[in-house]
C-alpha cells in the first residue's frame, strides 16, 4: 500500500507545481555568472567567425594534411594478453581430447554444423560469407554456457570449460587446433570490444 500523501503547508513548500497551462511556469533561477567568466563584448581576432566560409586555400591544405589512420600502430593489451594466453595453451602437454579432436574430419565438421543450423528457426542470412571453421569459432564465442569469452583465448576457454565439465563440443578444439593461427585464438567479439 502506498504511504498517505501530506497535505500540509510544508510539504507544498518545498517543491515546485508543474503547470501546462501558459499562465505559471516552472523556471530555474538565473545567477549571474562571475566577472572573470563573463565572455567580452567583442570577438577576438584570431578566431574566425562561425558565418564566413572557410576559403579555397584553407580546404586544400585540410584535405592536403595526412589523416591518423583508425587502428593504432601497436596491438592493444587485451590483444597481447590472449596472444600470450594461446601460446601458453598450444604448448601443454597434449591431452586424450586433443588426439581426438586432430581425428575429426571436414565431414564430421560439416556434420556438426549442419546441426546446429538445424536447431535455428531461420537460415542466418549474416554467416553466408564466412568459411566453416569460422562459423563454428563464432558459435562457440557466443555460446555463454562455457563462460565469457572477452579477454581469453578460445583454447584456453575450452579447456576451462571441459575441465568445468561443461561439454564444450570437441569440433571446436579440433578447428583450433588445425589452424593454431593468432587470428583464431581471439574471439571476434573480444576484437570488436577492443
């Protein structure tokens, strides 16, 4: 049950009414600001004027100027962080999963990826360019029941996961260990969050 409202005169004095009408309106109140912030009367010569045109000469030079490229010239350190991380992981010892995952063949890859496609109520339509190996480490990245995926390589997240026992599928250590690239071991969604 909600409290009782107060009707007193205290609780109408403390907070303003709102009105939609034009007759009241509800304004802040207005504080001159100091003298040493007050802007001067007149502009200063050495900026220009937000209505004049920049010139011909000004927008050549801007466009003449090299632009910074968008990606920095170092990998980031998440990045370092998960290459340091798969090197670590593709130098344990091998395990009895290992050894079955290098069993597994294209077909048996093609076999458990056609059912996990099935298990969707649509065909998804933003996979069509990636290669099979690819949509399989994908899957993998946003299937959170094998826990987060940002910030570790996706070697070291199976093995965290199966010795978890939570049944990561063994296609994808058998895709990470075929291709034991870099570009393999980051999880794309870890690259678009850094």
């Amino acid at each position: 049950m909600p409290p009782a409202r107060r009707a007193g005169k205290a609780a109408r004095s403390q907070q303003s009414t709102l009105s939609f009408g034009n007759q009241s309106r509800v304004t802040k109140s207005s504080v001159a600001p100091p003298s040493h912030l007050k802007k001067p009367s007149h502009p200063e010569p050495d900026v220009p004027s937000r209505s004049k045109k920049p010139s011909l000469e000004a927008v050549s030079e801007q466009e003449q100027t090299p632009r910074s490229p968008t990606e920095p010239s170092q990998p980031h350190v998440a990045e370092l962080a998960v290459r340091q991380q798969a090197q670590a992981e593709i130098q344990q010892p091998w395990t009895d999963d290992d050894r079955r995952a290098t069993k597994l063949t294209e077909k048996d890859l093609q076999r458990y990826w056609k059912n996990e496609e099935s298990k969707r109520r649509g065909p998804s339509v933003h996979h069509q360019d990636l290669s099979l190996h690819e949509k399989i480490l994908r899957h993998f990245d946003l299937s959170s029941q094998y826990g987060p995926c940002i910030g570790i390589a996706r070697m070291k997240r199976w093995r965290r996961a199966n010795a978890l026992n939570l049944h990561p599928p063994i296609e994808v250590l058998a895709v990470l260990l075929k291709q034991p690239t870099e570009k393999n071991q980051r999880a794309y969604v870890d690259e678009l969050m850094s």
